[in-house]
C-alpha cells in the first residue's frame, strides 16, 4: 500500500519564536547590544520582546539615532547583502529584551524556500523604508517641537492595538535631544509645554496622551498658546517707520491733486 507524504505548512510564528537549527533565542538586557558599529554583519536579529535603538556613531565621535525598535522588528538585516560585511550601526536595547538570533545562512535559506516567511520580512522592509523616509521629511521640514511629538508617539506605539495612553520607556532628555537634532534646554523646554497642555504625563515614566496627535497630524495648539509674544520694537525703528509712513500718505494726497481737474474761476 502507498501512502502519500503529508506536507506540512510552514508555520512563519512558531519560527520566529523557538530555537532551531542556525537560531537561538537570547536575552539583551538593558543598555547592552545586540551588535556594534564596525562589527561583523554574521546573523539577523527578530525582536520578541523590548524595545531598542539603532544608532551610528561619526568620525567625530557624534552619535545619532536612526530608528527606534519594538516587538515584532527585524534588525541587522544588512548582513544579507554581502559575505564578511560589517555592522553599519549600533542596536542597544532600551529595556531588557528577548530575540531571535539567526545566523545569515539560515535566513538566506528561509527566504528562499518558503514564501510565506519572505512575504512577512519583504512587508517589513518597505515598512521600515517608508519610515525612514518619513523621518527624512521630519528632519527637513518640522520643527523640533512636532519632531520631538512625533519621537513620543513612536515610543509610545501609537497607531498599534494598546491604551489610550501609553508609558514609553525610561529615556533621558539627552537621548531625545539626539534623536530630533536639538538641544536638551529646548527639549526640556517642549516637555514642561507639553505638560502644561495635558499632552503628556509625568508619574515615574512618561505617558503619551493621543492628544499628542493634534501636535503631529494637525499642527494644533490651543488657541492661547499657539499665539506668539509681541515683539517690542526699537523706538529709533519705530520713528523711522512712522517718517516712512507720513511720508508716503503725503505722496499719495500730493499724486491725487495733481489727477483732480482744474476748477475755471467765474
């Protein structure tokens, strides 16, 4: 009797969660890496749980964050692109973190043999491309307060299934400073707005309201706030604009009379 093989479906979840041949799950806690800059680019790392950072760091020694991290996130993904390259970038977990290291080979081969896993890493990468594009347009066009809005609801992973409000992990005013190019007094200075305004919430850990969003989607303030201080204006100025002013309402009357007809005397 010939019985036919059953062919099992390839299960993406269970994968991504358990160790395996060429995988194995590890455990980052905070502030440690995953992979450091100029290191070599040997494995990809899927982030089950934590939160994480991507950052590089210039010649100069000036160091920038590129991306933040969460659960369900690929990340070294450049050790695909050629043999014996090398890291790009730093991964620091921002909270303890629990991945799935897999080692190129491996994920050349998963990718190749089963679609299901390939449609899954290809959606994340056009995910992870339109973000960076979007952060180049932040970069190039807001201001560092809509940045740094746009920077706590990142963190706090609004537009995914959670509370209304969200805690984001423990991160320094130094640390946001780098991530939108400002200083730390500015940020400082939209954080203690922010308050003010009921956006966001100080009790141990930050919490991000969604009214955040107003800052982000609508570049909305209320009403009283959103109007600027006058300006006080030199008084050597303001003589100056005052002549400027008489001098013109004279031309204008000098222009009209000249335009007027003559009135004949009798």
């Amino acid at each position: 009797m010939i019985t036919e093989a059953v062919e099992t479906k390839f299960d993406v979840e269970a994968f991504l969660a358990n160790t395996g041949l060429g995988r194995k799950v590890v455990q980052i806690a905070r502030k440690d890496t995953f992979f450091s800059q100029g290191g070599p680019a040997d494995a990809v790392f899927y982030l089950q749980k934590g939160r994480a950072k991507l950052t590089v760091v210039s010649s100069g020694g000036k160091e920038a964050t590129i991306t933040l991290l969460s659960a369900g996130d690929f990340v070294g993904e450049e050790c695909l692109a050629a043999v014996g390259g090398t890291r790009l970038a730093t991964a620091t977990a921002v909270t303890p973190c629990t991945a799935l290291r897999i080692q190129r080979d491996e994920m050349i081969r998963v990718m190749h043999e089963e679609p299901d896993f390939s449609e899954l890493f290809l959606k994340f990468l056009l995910t992870r491309s339109m973000r960076v594009q979007a952060d180049l347009v932040d970069q190039l066009f807001d201001s560092s307060e809509r940045r740094l809005a746009r920077i706590l609801l990142l963190m706090a992973e609004f537009g995914k299934p959670g509370e209304p409000v969200s805690a984001i992990p423990a991160v320094t005013q130094e640390t946001l400073a780098a991530m939108i190019g400002t200083t730390r007094s500015r940020v400082n200075f939209f954080m203690n707005r922010f308050r003010k305004l009921g956006f966001i919430d100080y009790n141990g850990r930050i919490h991000v309201n969604k009214s955040l969003l107003n800052v982000v989607l609508l570049d909305q303030f209320p009403e009283q706030n959103a109007q600027k201080p006058p300006m006080k204006v030199p008084a050597r100025k303001a003589k100056l604009e005052v002549a400027v002013k008489e001098e013109g309402t004279a031309n204008r009357a000098k222009t009209r009379r000249k335009k007027s007809p003559a009135v004949a005397a009798d």
